[in-house]
DNA sequence: ATGTGCATGGGAACCATTCTCACTTGCGGT
DNA sequence: ACCGCAAGTGAGAATGGTTCCCATGCACAT
C-alpha cells in the first residue's frame, strides 16, 4: 500500500514545478532550498517508484546518471533535451516505433524494446551560447 | 604517438575474435583466462582511446554499464542486441537520421545528437528459452 | 487512541570507472 | 647496438552515483 508521507508530497510538489530533466542529487538539493527535510535515500527511493508507476520519465545523460522529470504522457515517448539547460519536448515518434519493429522481426528478434533520444542545444541556449564566439 | 605494446595487441586480438559487446570488466577477465597480464586500468584507457578513434562502439546496458565491440562501419550506426547472449546486429537507419533532424529543426534545436539502441531475445535465445516453458 | 507494517534517514556498502605515481618499455635518434 | 625519455602500465587509492541496512518514525484502518 502507498502511503502519503511529507516526504513523498514534497517530491510531488518539486515535480509538478519544474518541466526539465533533473538528477536525483539536484532535486534532493532543491528540496533542501525550499525548506523541506528529505532523506537523499528517499529521494531516490521515491523516482524509483514513481519510475516504475509510469510518473517519471527517466533517462540517462552521456556520464550515466540518472535524469527524471514528470511525464504528461503515460504512452511511450521519446525527448528532445537541451544539454545546457534541460529544457524537454515529449515527442510522439510512430516512424520510431515503426523502424524498431520492422529491424527486431527481419532478424528474428522477439521483445524488441528500444530506447531513443536526441540531445541538442536549444534555440534560447544557442543565442545566448554565441554572444562570447 | 602511439606506441604498440603487449598489452595493446592482446586487446585488438580479443576483439578480433568476438562480435558480441563486453564490459571493460569482461574483457579483462577473458585475457586473463587466455594468459596475458594485462591491468583493468590498462583495459579501460584502452577501449577509451579505440572508442575515441572509432574502432569501437560504446554502448550502455540498462545497468548504465559500458560495453564495447570492435566495429565494422566507421560511419554514425545503430544496433540491435541480444540481451541475453550479445549476440549483435548492425544497423544502418536513413529513417532515424532524418527524423532526429526534422524534429530538432522542427523545436528550433541545433547540434542536434542522437542515441538509438535495440534490445531484444533473438531467435536462437528465444527458442531455448522457450524450453522451460 | 492503538497497533501494524510501510516509510524514512544517514551512514556504510557497492561497484564501475578514473586517478595517482613510481616503475617499465617502445622507439626514434645517434 | 645503445640511450634517453616520453608514453604506457599496474596496483591500489579515490571518486561518485546508487543501493543497502536497520533502528526509529509515522500513516492509516479499526
């Protein structure tokens, strides 16, 4: 049974702010800021279980540590993540979906799941990036 | 400059005789077992530096592991792997290219990056599996 | 109000990877 | 062949994200 603690209405909270991709450390840090005393054990604890439930959109950065962000959708999605400043679109990717079962089937593969995502520098992040070039 | 040593050449030779993706770990173990001596620091810098001139592609389990294998196309490709054997399929995907393209344009994004991995049972693995069953 | 058992926290444990640094060795120059 | 030295190596320590342990806390049904 799930049981709401502060601890878990807090993370809720931080969650439902914030649109980018953040890691467990940082939302634990940013918990801290707002006054909130939580466990970094919990923290991760409860993006495992929100992860697990379909909440949380996890993915992981290019040093392999773990980034989540609440999801609007429950379908599978992939995004499209701003490596300065992790600003996030959800995108639907049917051509995707598409491709992954086509290529698992045409060599005999069953189960086929597939991850996918595109990083890149964002409009706002590019400006700004060429004031000092 | 790069100098060939004893260690170096074990590796390529590893490599040359496998196409499944090993961690830096398994590697290590495996030229143990077939009698060279070779450092697990020695390991890691190595696959680091064939990743970095691209004789090797690098990917990441859903451990956040990396695994390498020495690579054929030295063009940007993708992959379908086995998770339960490694067994390793190569892939060239126009399909994936454009659409990461098309949506970063589409968001406004530049220097627009993309990963794209397949996990699946393959044939061979799914039928054995089905044994137990 | 009370009991039960899930939840918490903080510090230790884990584990892949990187760093340190003294020692070895490939290799170009002589 | 021999030297010199910078590149390479290895064993262990350090790092850093994540999970585990377990005594204590607390949500919630009764």
């Amino acid at each position: 049974m799930q049981r709401m603690t502060r601890q878990r209405a807090a993370v809720g909270e931080l969650l439902a702010d914030t649109d980018d991709f953040r890691s467990a450390q940082q939302l634990h840090e940013m918990l801290r800021e707002a006054g909130h005393s939580v466990g970094l054990a919990t923290v991760y604890r409860t993006m495992q279980t929100l992860a697990e439930n379909g909440d949380v959109d996890v993915l992981r950065n290019a040093e392999g540590e773990s980034l989540y962000r609440r999801c609007r959708k429950q379908v599978h999605h992939h995004h499209l993540v701003c490596r300065d400043c992790g600003r996030t679109v959800e995108l639907d990717a049917a051509i995707v979906e598409h491709w992954a079962a086509e290529v698992g089937q045409a060599h005999g593969f069953v189960d086929v799941e597939h991850t996918a995502e595109l990083f890149g520098t964002c409009a706002q992040c590019a400006r700004r990036g060429s004031h000092d070039a």
